[in-house]
C-alpha cells in the first residue's frame, strides 16, 4: 500500500504562465531588438505618440510567428536546434574511419 500519493503531472514541462523557457528567452529577445529599433524611430498618430503600440504589436506579430514556428515540434526545439548546430564537429570534413577504413597498402 502505497504511503504517499503520486502526482501525474510529474513529467509535464516547467511553464511559466503557458510559456516554455525557449518561449521566454525568444520573447526577451524579441522585445530587445524591436525595442532598440522603434527606440530610435517615434510614430506619431495626430498628436498622440504611438511609438510604445507599434512596439507592442511588432512584438506580437513576432510572437505570434515565432510560435506558429514551434508548434508541432517538441520540447526544447530551439535549446536541442543551437546544440546541434553550435557542435565543432559537426562542421569538420574528414573522412569516416567507421564507413570506410584505411586499409594499409592501398
């Protein structure tokens, strides 16, 4: 008989307000970068200053494209995708000693 209970949700991601952490570092991303472009630039409608929504919404639509992006594929995409490619071996070329060994006298 079993002492304590077991909780189901024990494999279940680490969210933060249903946001992965690729999620959260690709949103501050984001935000820096349009923030320090519309930074420069002021966007006025009449006399209002719109610079702060254009802000908003390009990081929206960034957002939104980043996670159309990412949808089908699985946890941790972007974490595993810079692994894989920040790999030194990956970019070395020589020759495969498994497919193909190096025979003596040839």
């Amino acid at each position: 008989m079993l002492r304590y209970p077991i909780h189901r949700e024990i494999d279940q991601s680490v969210t933060l307000g249903g946001l992965e952490p690729d999620d959260l570092v690709v949103l501050a991303v984001i935000g820096y970068v349009v923030g320090s472009l519309t930074s420069a630039v002021h966007v006025r409608i009449g006399p209002v200053d719109a610079t702060l929504l254009v802000s908003f919404g390009a990081i929206a639509a960034a957002f939104s494209l980043w996670l159309y992006f990412r949808r089908g594929r699985p946890r941790y995409y972007l974490r595993d995708l810079l692994r894989m490619t920040s790999e030194p071996d990956v970019w070395t070329v020589t020759p495969d000693l498994q497919a193909r060994p190096l025979l003596r006298g040839e």
